[in-house]
C-alpha cells in the first residue's frame, strides 16, 4: 500500500512532536544529572538508576505489547543495542558530568550523536546527504570548536577538563550508533527499550553491588534522580525518540538533540544555578543553528510555500 501525501505530513508532524517531546526530557535529564553529581552521586549510581528505574516501568509494556509487522529485535540486535546505550554509554555521559560543565555536555554529546549517525547513514546505507544538511553540519563544528576552546577549570582537581569533553565525545558516538541501528532495523521503540533496559540493569546490577556500592545519600536525592535518570532520561527521552527515527529516519531524527543546548541551558539558571560564559554561548548559538539548518523541515516548508505561491498565481 503507497503512502500519499498526506501520510507524509502526519508522519512528518508526527516525528517532529516526538521530537520536540524527547529534547525537552533530554534538557531535564542532562540538568538533573549535573545536579546528581553534584549532590555526590557517583557515576554507577546514576547509570543504574536509569537502567533500573526505566526497566521496572517498561517491563509491563514489554510482557504486553506486540509488534509483528515491525522489525525482529533477534538476540544479537539487543546485544549491539544494550552495548550502544547500556552501562558503557550511561558511566561515560555521568562521568562527563563530574569533570566538565554542563554547557559543554548539551553540546558535544548531541553534535557527535548527529555526525555519527548521519555518516553511518551515508557510508554505510548509501543515503545521500543532502548540501544543507553538510553546511549545517560544517556550522556545527565550528561551534564545537568554540565550545571546546572555553576551557574552565575542572569539576574534579588534577583531571582535566579534556577527558570530560571525550567522555561526552565517546557518549554521543554509541547514541548515533543506536540512532542509527534502530532506524535501519525499523525497531518498535517501546519494547525494544523496554527490553534493552531490562537486559542492563540485569547486567550491571552484580557489577554495582559488588564493584561499586551505594552512595550514602538522603532518600529524597534517590528519588529526585529516579525521576530523572529513569522516567525521564531512561524512559521517556529514549522512547519518543526511538518513535521518531521510525517516522523520520536516523538522520532526520539525529538532529532534534539541537535542541537539547537551548533548552538545557534555560532550564541550568533556575535548576543549577550556572550562567554559560560569552564563548560559551557564542558556541551553544552556532552549533545548535547549525543543526537547525541541516534539518529536512526547513527545506520542506520552503518548498511547500513555493508551492502554495504557484497555485495562488495559477488561480489569479
């Protein structure tokens, strides 16, 4: 059965609310992370909190839902998942955040996780990238560039800021890896999740208990953080975003985290107090407007306003 037009737009509305929906619980996750370490969380805390919480909420969901005109989510497919999103990706972005600031964090993890599923997407796949998506993708760089220049003293003494910046580096390639693995096997996103979650926290339950341990923290910071970590960045974020690279592609889909700087940054004044230095907002601007310039949707509203002008002169 074709698609029309019509279908076209709603899956394009579609994947934009999507979208919008996961960037603004990303802002939320990546701010509250800041704050949970900075209340003295560790790293494996955080990670296992996001794996834990997140697979005791999608576990029902799991048991129940059934997709069989989807894509097969075999064994192997959640291996590679649970390795792109799992433990390693959740210690690397937490421990990003106990050295470097959070207005480098918003930053170089979304624009790796764009370069690197739009190149998979175009080395890999053979999908064309389009000259305004490399303009936006050149601008972005530039603004990386000017992100990393700022360099503030570390969170943690004696480490430097650098290995936060490869730490958010390294976080945002396994997250494009996953953009792009779950567009190209056309996953369905609430058990595929589900399932990725479940098979992490199993996985790095023994690994805390014994190599790690607990925080000694008050109650109420473990509960402000299971908001954080697992309804909003375990469970929500990923979801409606593993929803909208189904509507939109990997490629498509990969530049929403544009909007992750701007609106993490709004939410860090109230929530954490930190204002971003000249450069640093001079990096946050440029990076996040040139994700906006590789979007499909600018191109798209052009050509349909193009087209609404031709009928209106056709009609006259």
């Amino acid at each position: 059965m074709s698609r029309t037009p019509a279908d076209g737009r709603r899956r394009l509305l579609e994947g934009i609310a999507l979208g919008l929906a996961a960037a603004c619980a990303w802002a939320f996750y990546n701010v509250g992370t800041d704050i949970g370490r900075a209340d003295g969380f560790s790293s494996a805390d955080l990670a296992m909190l996001r794996y834990g919480v997140t697979a005791l909420l999608l576990a029902p969901f799991l048991i129940l839902a059934r997709s069989p005109s989807r894509g097969a989510l075999t064994p192997w497919r959640l291996i590679f998942l649970t390795i792109a999103i799992g433990p390693p990706f959740a210690l690397l972005i937490n421990t990003g955040y106990g050295i470097a600031p959070l207005a480098h964090a918003v930053v170089l993890w979304p624009g790796t996780t764009m370069l690197a599923a739009n190149i998979f997407s175009w080395v890999v796949d053979g999908r064309p990238m389009p000259v305004h998506r490399q303009i936006g993708m050149a601008m972005l760089c530039l603004g990386l560039v000017a992100i990393a220049a700022d360099q503030p003293a570390s969170k943690d003494a004696g480490i430097p800021v650098w290995l936060g910046h490869l730490c958010f580096v390294g976080s945002g390639f396994l997250w494009g890896v996953f953009t792009w693995l779950i567009g190209r096997w056309k996953l369905p996103a609430v058990e595929t999740i589900g399932a990725v979650s479940v098979l992490a926290a199993m996985v790095f339950l023994p690994v805390y208990l014994i190599g790690f341990g607990a925080t000694e923290l008050p109650v109420g910071f473990w509960l402000e953080q299971a908001v954080y970590q697992g309804a909003l960045g375990g469970c929500i974020a990923i979801v409606t975003f593993a929803a909208c690279v189904a509507r939109l592609g990997a490629g498509p889909a990969a530049l929403f985290p544009a909007l992750v700087p701007p609106f993490a940054v709004l939410l860090a004044v109230p929530l954490s107090g930190q204002w971003p230095s000249t450069l640093q907002w001079l990096g946050i601007t440029l990076a996040t407007f040139g994700l906006i310039v590789s979007l499909d949707i600018i191109q798209m509203l052009l050509r349909r306003g193009a087209g609404s002008r031709a009928r209106a002169k056709d009609c006259a």
